[in-house]
C-alpha cells in the first residue's frame, strides 16, 4: 500500500494520450490498489494513471458518500460508447487543487471498459458516476477540466492559477 505523489497542472504527463493497457498482471493490480488508496486520501471521487504520472489507460472512480459503503469502479482501457442529454455542473481536480468551475457534460453515458481480469463490461451510468467518468476518460486522452472552458474562462483560470500556485508555495 502506497499514497502516490498526484501530479499538478501544467506537468506533462496530463497532457499525453495514455497507452493502452495490455499486461493484466499483478503490478497492474497493485498500481489501481494505490489509486484507490491515494484517491480516498486526497479526498477525491476519480483520479486517472496520469495524474500519478503513469500514461496508462487506468482510473478508479467512487462517487459513494464518506457515510455509505465504498462503490469502488476500476476502469481499464475506458471508452465512452454512448452518451446522451446534457449536464452543466461545477466540477474541481487533484491535478486542479483549489480552483472550480462549471463543465458541460452528457447527462448520461454508457461506458465499454475492462476490469481487473481483463473481462469486457459495459456500464450505463447518470449524475455525478456519469460526470467522474467523462472527466478520468477525459485524462486518458491528455484533457483537463480546463481545457472544456471558454478562450475567456480559460485566460481567468490562468490568472487565478497563479495566484493559486503562488498561495500554495507561501503555505510550503
């Protein structure tokens, strides 16, 4: 068991496509353990390889309460096979500490991936489960949060980011 270190905006690794995964072994296994771990503790609802600075197509997501049993999703090699309706809600990032804002998303969304065991499943999902997933599978693909906003809430967000960054050095 082991916290990994999230990577921050603007590092690189969240701006690569992930590879596939194609080893199904026990490192693989132990890597998605630490993800679990490192998410719960930052506290976060999803976080994807990258953002660990590993580019490989794996993220774990659990949108369950603090106060209900976990709901932990391992999702290998995810693609979104289905999407429908349309969502506006405010969403935030480990890799984005302390900085939020409203993303458009699809409502719903079907999602073919494969688990632990390299077994294709296939989950059809809505609300919050829905909107983590957009935003992991999003980080396969090198996509921040931010990247969605406009030119204008972009250059905003750079601003803020700053002075975000430059807060968080004060603090260290």
């Amino acid at each position: 068991m082991a916290l990994l270190k999230i990577r921050h905006y603007p590092d690189p690794v969240l701006k690569k496509v992930a590879a596939p995964v194609t080893d199904f072994d026990e490192p693989l296994r132990q890597l998605a353990h630490d993800m679990a771990e490192t998410m719960y503790a930052a506290p976060g609802i999803g976080l994807a390889a990258p953002q660990v600075g590993i580019s490989k197509r794996l993220t774990v997501i659990d949108c369950s309460s603090r106060d209900e049993e976990a709901q932990l999703l391992v999702l290998v090699n995810p693609e979104i096979i289905d999407r429908e309706g349309e969502s506006c809600e405010e969403e935030g990032c480990l890799s984005v500490p302390e900085y939020y804002a409203k993303v458009n998303r699809s409502e719903k969304v079907k999602v073919r991936f494969q688990d632990l065991d390299e077994q294709t499943r296939i989950i059809e999902t809505g609300g919050l489960t829905a909107i983590a997933c957009q935003h992991e599978i999003d980080h396969l693909d090198g996509i921040l949060f931010v990247d969605h906003l406009s030119p204008l809430k972009r250059s905003i967000f750079r601003k803020k980011w700053k002075k975000i960054q430059e807060h968080m050095t004060e603090q260290m």
